[in-house]
C-alpha cells in the first residue's frame, strides 16, 4: 500500500504577503500624486525650475529696465525743459502775442498799457471795427507799447475844433477796453471818471505827425465821433481820437 504523502508543515503565509505588496503600491500612488500636485502649482517641470530665476532677480531686471527708460527720457528734454524739436525762444515770442485772442480774451487791434505822468495804471486794448467808411483813417498804427497821459485839454475842444476841422479820410476814432484777466481793469473805468469829472481830454503824441486825445466813454461823445459803442456791454471804456498834430494845435 502506497504510504500517503507527507504535508508541510509549515505553509507559506499569503496574508502577509498580500499586506506587504498592497502596502507597496500605495506608497507608489501617493508618490505619483504627489509629483503631480507639485508639478501643477509651479507651472513647470521640475527639471527646469533649476533654470528659473528667482524673484529677487526678476524684481531687479523690471527695475533696471525702469531706470533706463527713465534715463532716454530725461536725455530727450532739452535744458529749456522742451523736447529738442521746440524752439523755446520761438515758443516764448509766439505765447507772448499781444494780439493773439483766447477764449477769455478778444482780439484786439492793438494792446498796451495805459499810463498817467508816467505812472502805470493798467493794460488796454483797441477793439477792432467792422471795414465801413465811418472808420476813417488806418487806426491803430504804430501806437507806442504805452500811452502815456502828460497833457489834458477841453474835451469840447476835441469834440468841437480838432474833430470837425479835419476831413473823415484822416481822422479816426477808436474804443479802448481793459484787458480780460489783468488785476488793475477797474483802473479804466476810474481814469474816466477822472477825465469826465474834469471835463478833460488826455494828451499823446504819436509817431508819423498825429496825436491821441483819450476821452471817457459817453453817450453824447459816441454820437458825435459816430463811433458804435454799447455802455451795457462795455460800460468801463475809453474814447481814442487820433488826429494830424498839425491840426491839433488849439
């Protein structure tokens, strides 16, 4: 009889086997899970962050960058404070126009300042007049940068013998206003009560044989000189006649 045969007697352990190879694979998916997560947070493989600046030198690059674009800019700007392609000197004489107009300011024929015995009182400016015959001769034309008043004489005989003895060819009168904008403008307004509570016309010799007689702004002068003037609008003015100085000798 066939003897049966022999048994071990100590079999292998699969449970504990099992234990360690699912151990293993666990620590390989955590592993892999891992690299993952990382890899997603940088942006960039992990082999080519050793190639990445870091952020201390990228915030140094940016600034060095700043300073030299700064640097060609203030290169580009002349000592004058105008790019190289401005002329400042031209700049200055056009900005100092004295008869360019702005929004605030109209343009006048003409602007000076209006002075008394060589005292300064405030800048005024020459309106200008719509072409007709009433305008007489070329006015303003070569009037000094200031009028200054010396001399007065009876507005009647401005009015009077000056006006009405000379042809409407050679004549001329004109209306002066304050300037918009300058500090003493009420200084028209108190020449001509000046002038109107004497009873007086004020005197200035003028280049080419002519002279000024400046007159206050009323009603009764405007009629006589046919010169358009509105009070409503324009209530602090002045009146300019402007003569031949051979006929102006009373």
């Amino acid at each position: 009889m066939l003897a049966a045969p022999a048994v071990c007697a100590n079999p292998p352990n699969t449970g504990i086997f099992l234990t360690r190879a699912c151990v293993c694979v666990c620590l390989c998916v955590f592993c892999v899970q891992t690299l993952r997560v990382e890899w997603r947070q940088e942006g960039t493989p992990r082999a080519s962050r050793s190639h990445s600046l870091p952020v201390s030198a990228h915030k140094a690059a940016l600034q060095a960058a700043a300073d030299a674009s700064l640097q060609r800019h203030h290169s580009a700007v002349s000592p004058h404070g105008f790019p190289p392609h401005i002329n400042p000197e031209l700049l200055s004489r056009t900005m100092s126009l004295p008869h360019a107009a702005t929004p605030q300011q109209p343009a006048f024929a003409w602007q000076g300042i209006l002075s008394k015995s060589g005292v300064q009182q405030c800048r005024i400016g020459c309106a200008p007049l719509d072409p007709s015959p009433q305008q007489g001769a070329t006015e303003p034309r070569s009037w000094p940068d200031t009028i200054d008043v010396r001399q007065r004489v009876e507005i009647q005989t401005v009015l009077g013998k000056v006006w009405q003895s000379n042809a409407p060819q050679v004549r001329a009168a004109r209306l002066l206003l304050p300037v918009p904008g300058d500090k003493h403008s009420n200084r028209v307004g108190e020449f001509a009560k000046y002038l109107a509570e004497k009873v007086r016309a004020g005197v200035v010799s003028l280049e080419g044989g002519r002279t000024l007689y400046l007159m206050p702004a009323e009603q009764s002068y405007a009629q006589v000189l046919s010169l358009p003037w509105d009070p409503n609008t324009d209530p602090a003015a002045l009146f300019a006649v402007v003569v031949p100085s051979s006929s102006s000798k009373v």
